[in-house]
C-alpha cells in the first residue's frame, strides 16, 4: 500500500490491508528486543557526571530504549493493532530466549570443557530476571503504545515530540518501576538504596534517548508515511492486549 498523498484513515478500516515495511520494523523491534536483554541487562555500570560524580545505570540502558522508540513508529504510522501483533512477536521471542537459555545453561557438561561458570554467569540469568524482564516489557510497551495511539487522536495528529515523549514516560516508569524490584529487590549485589537510584537513573536516561532520538523519529516516521500513503489513526479502536488481530 504506498501513494503520493497521506490518506488519513482509521485503523479499522486497514483490517487485512499488507504494507511495505511494516515487517521491516517489527524485525528490527524484536532484535533490538532480545539483544539488549541478553547482553545488558544485569550489568551495572557507572558513568561520571560533571557536577554530580558518580551516576550507576544499567548497562542495557544504552540500547534498550530503541525498542520504544520503533515502538512509537510502529504505533504512529500503522496503529496499535499493528503494533501490538509486533508486541506479541517480542513477547514470543524473549519466552524462547528463556526457554533456550534455561535448557542450555542445564546441558551437561562435557568432560575438560571449562566454561559453565562463565556460561551460568551471563547466561542463567534465574526466574526472577526473566519473569521481570517480559513483565516489565509487556506493561510496558502495551501502554506506551496506548497512550501514543490515544494522543495522536486527541492531538489531530499534530505536535508528535508530545506523544513520543509522552507515552516514554508512562511506558518506561511502568517498566522501570516493575523490572528492578521484581528482578532484583533482595539480591546482595544490590542494596534497597541502590535499587532506588539504579532506577530513577535508569528512567531519566530512558525518557532522555527518546528526546535525543526525536529528529529521527520524525525523520523515519515521515518517510514511512509517505511510502506507505496512509495516517492511521486508532478511532474506534478496541485497546487490548489479548489479540493478535490486526
């Protein structure tokens, strides 16, 4: 489906359509998905702050809000269900992430082969981390794709930065607020204090990469529209998780 001119249409109206692209950015939004919760997300690290000393963070901080940000795309330029149905994808992918982990982690050893400790170490995460990480994903996500699809009709489609920004807020203090606790709360590794501040950090970081990335969010949301030749917007729409449809 692609033309000259938008066509500003409901969502519902597209039920069935196919797009050009659409299976280009779900890709992208579930291999950012995985890879920055295979390689990021139980590290802590620290960056130096002039005039603030030392700031901790969760290392997959550094690319794990571009998943919100394609996100925000998937939500502004083909609707919530479309972007749902990419959330489902990312939801199926990191429960077969875990699967995988748990049953290789599990394998017995071969004899002379030394690195199960280093393996169990990056890789046998526990059923905290995991069940804190899909959690705080589907929340998450769910409704940082709500509340952009919502905002773009309450702002006729006007004034984008407002509803990436926006639904980032909500989106990732939803999963800020239940990833940590759930994942780490108790851990000797880390004390309630640290928890705490790993947490806002890691919230103000989040919400700042979508104000950073904003130019080319419009950039790459601009370009999607015009080879598509739609604007869709979510009139009508039914806001669940529950469904895959589209």
């Amino acid at each position: 489906m692609s033309g000259n001119e938008l066509r500003h249409v409901e969502a519902r109206a597209l039920h069935g359509a196919r797009f050009r692209y659409f299976d280009f950015v779900m890709v992208a939004f579930v291999v950012v998905l995985l890879l920055s919760n295979v390689i990021g997300a139980e590290k802590r690290s620290v960056i130096n702050v002039p005039g603030s000393g030392l700031w901790p963070f969760g290392a997959g901080i550094l690319f794990f809000p571009i998943s919100y940000v394609i996100d925000d795309v998937l939500t502004e330029v083909y609707g919530f269900a479309r972007a749902r149905r990419a959330l489902w994808a990312g939801f199926a992918a990191l429960l077969f992430m875990a699967v995988m982990e748990w049953t290789v982690v599990h394998l017995p050893v071969a004899e002379g082969w030394t690195g199960q400790p280093a393996y169990e170490r990056v890789f046998g995460s526990g059923w905290r981390i995991i069940l804190a990480s899909m959690t705080a994903f589907f929340v998450g996500d769910f409704l940082n794709s709500v509340v952009l699809a919502k905002m773009k009709i309450w702002t006729d489609g006007k004034y984008l930065w407002t509803r990436t920004i926006g639904s980032t807020i909500v989106g990732e203090g939803a999963d800020s607020l239940i990833f940590y606790p759930l994942a780490f709360y108790g851990m000797p590794d880390w004390p309630v204090a640290a928890l705490g501040e790993v947490m806002f950090i890691q919230f103000f970081f989040k919400v700042s990469w979508e104000v950073l990335l904003t130019p080319i969010t419009y950039a790459v949301v601009g370009w999607l529209k015009r080879k598509e030749g739609v604007d869709v917007y979510d009139v009508g729409t039914e806001f669940t998780p529950f469904s895959a449809d589209v």
